[in-house]
C-alpha cells in the first residue's frame, strides 16, 4: 500500500473502519487546507518507510458523519489505527518523526 494523494469524498462507514485489520491511518482534512498541505510531505516521508500501513483519507467538513464520530475538530487529523481500534493520533503534525513514532506504535500493536 502506498500513501494517498487525494482526499476521498465519499467516506466510509464508522463500522467498517472499526472492521479494519492490521495498521490503519485515517487522516481527515481538505485539499485547501493550508495545515493539511504542509503537512502532505511529511506525511510522504514516513509513509515511504511503512509502506504496509494502510492510509486512509478522508475529506472532513461540517456534518460529516465519520469525523465527528473520531470528534475531529482540526485539520489535518490523523487517527493511528491497529485493527481497527484507536492507538493514538497526531493534530497538525509539525515533522516527520512524531509521524514515525506513531507509526511505530500502531506497529507494535498488531
């Protein structure tokens, strides 16, 4: 698997999240968010070193059903998945390495 480029519009269904197997990255933001933009090289970074991390990315906005229910309120989120249950997550990551860290720890979890 290798990272996303685009952000999806049609979310899926917090079931199938939860269903998930393995490593996950949920990362909810927009294409026109400059946080989410800054951030997308970062991303790119750590990502090349985990290609097997699942990366999941979700177009965010007002009622939409799946960020709120990971009470999403700044962009980019990124939600760190291990079989489908929450490990940790990053807010507006600022470098790479936090990313790998939390990579790392979704890797431990498995």
């Amino acid at each position: 698997m290798t990272m996303n480029d685009r952000y999806a519009s049609i979310e899926p269904a917090r079931a199938e999240i939860d269903r998930l197997d393995g490593p996950t990255v949920i990362e909810f933001g927009t294409s026109w968010c400059g946080y989410c933009q800054a951030a997308q090289p970062l991303l790119a970074t750590a990502f090349a070193e985990r290609p097997e991390v699942r990366h999941v990315k979700i177009e965010d906005g007002k009622g939409r059903p799946l960020g709120r229910s990971f009470r999403v309120t700044l962009w980019p989120t990124l939600v760190f998945l291990s079989n489908g249950r929450e490990v940790v997550r990053l807010v507006r990551p600022g470098d790479a390495n936090a990313i790998r860290q939390a990579l790392a720890q979704i890797g431990a979890a498995d």
